[in-house]
C-alpha cells in the first residue's frame, strides 16, 4: 500500500476507483438522506475543484504559506465536507458488499487529513482518521516507510481540533485521540528510528501520561520477544525507566 501524501492528483484517482467501483444498481440500496453514486461523483468533483483552487490561491501568494481568501476555518469547513462525503461512499460501498475499496476508502480519510493539515485547517472527524491509519500500518513492514507513516500521523496530530486534544472522554479507552497517539508510538518503535521514537513518546508522555507506564512496560515485552535492535532497545528502556522504575521509588 503506498503511503498517504494528501496530493489531489491522488485523492482523484483513488475516489475515480471507488466511484467506478459502485455496481451499476447501487440507486435501489441508498436509503433515504443518503447521497446517490451520481450525486457522489458531482459533489467530489466540486470538492476537488475547490481544493484545487486554494493550492493555486496559495501557491500564488509568494510561498507566505497562507491560502489567500481562504481562512483556517474555511479550510476546516472543507475538510469536514471532505470526510461527510467520505463516510458517504464508504457507506455506498459497503451496500455492494465488495471490500476489494475497503483500503483506499481508509486512505482517503488520511488524504483528506493531510490536506488539511498542510492548509493549515483543524482536523474534527478524527475515527475515520485512525481508523485508516491503523490499516496502513498493519500493512506496512518497511522500517523507512514505518518511519514516513510516524512523520504522517506527526502532521495529522498536530492539526487535531482543540476540542479533541483536551481529551475530555479519558474513561473510554478506543477514543480515537488516544488510539492514534498510541498507535503513533508503536509505529515509531516498528521503524526502529529513534527521532521518530522520541518524537512520538514525547507526544504521548505529554498527552496520556496515564497510558506511559503501561505502554513502555509492554515496550519492553516487545523488546525482547521480537529482539529489537539494541539502538531501540536503549531508548525504550530510559523512558521505561522514567515512568516505572523512576516513580516508583517516590
């Protein structure tokens, strides 16, 4: 699977393959409220036309890294009408009962992120997010590509609405803030990058410093049983260290 790159050309081709991919009778199961496989195809094409629009705007304003007439809130408005349309025709394709798109859909969710996250939007609609990310890094060995994904799910938990980050929800477990800043972390550690694992853990020490001694603990576990280099190893151990045998002796 090749890794999300929030690019437009990309996110045009895939939705084209899901679109294509809706059976010709997909009309008789849209209930009601729900948006047709015609109605899909017309509104992402105007979504890209506006995305396409605010590159250009940007890429025009003399790299200011603004995107001129275009606000962090209109980008954050975009790319929640991005993700309704998303879970729309993720919808649409589960109805046919083929989940040969079940991949692309999950990487749409992260295309879409990254491009608002590189436009300086909030991301709001954040399950589909770490849903797909998660997909992407079960299917992904490569420690160079595990590295790059780290970066990506960086970028993504930086443009995490506010709101999200207080993580007002601590008793449910699979809130998807806390998923993927765990899930950051493992990916981290499967790179065998130590930037990028002390990247992450700073991230997750900071946020769910409830979750750190567990996380670490089990780090350790992994150490050994999949004998992880001892590069790896050291940086597991000093932050086990810190949030295990450290505290306890207070």
């Amino acid at each position: 699977m090749n890794l999300p790159t929030g690019n437009l050309d990309a996110i045009h081709g895939q939705l084209e393959a899901c679109l294509d991919a809706l059976p010709a009778d997909a009309m008789s199961t849209v209930a009601d409220g729900e948006n047709t496989p015609a109605m899909l195809r017309e509104a992402f094409g105007q979504l890209l036309d506006v995305m396409r629009r605010v590159q250009a705007d940007r890429q025009a304003d003399d790299g200011s890294g603004a995107s001129a007439g275009k606000s962090a809130e209109d980008i954050t408005e975009l790319g929640e009408y991005a993700m309704h349309l998303q879970d729309s025709l993720a919808g649409q394709a589960s109805h046919s009962g083929d989940d040969s798109q079940r991949a692309i859909l999950a990487t749409l969710a992260v295309e879409f992120a990254l491009w608002i996250a590189d436009h300086g939007g909030r991301i709001d609609t954040l399950e589909p997010v770490v849903d797909g990310l998660a997909m992407i890094a079960n299917s992904t060995m490569a420690p160079a590509e595990l590295e790059s994904l780290s970066m990506i799910m960086g970028r993504i938990t930086d443009a995490v609405a506010p709101l999200i980050r207080e993580d007002l929800e601590k008793i449910n477990p699979g809130r998807p803030w806390r998923v993927l800043l765990l899930n950051r972390g493992i990916v981290a550690t499967r790179s065998h990058n130590t930037r990028a694992m002390e990247e992450a853990f700073a991230v997750l020490t900071r946020h769910l410093p409830e979750d750190a001694a567990r996380f670490f603990t089990e780090g350790m576990q992994q150490m050994d049983a999949l004998n992880y280099p001892s590069h790896v190893r050291e940086v597991m151990e000093k932050y086990h260290r810190q949030w295990t045998l450290n505290r306890s002796l207070h």
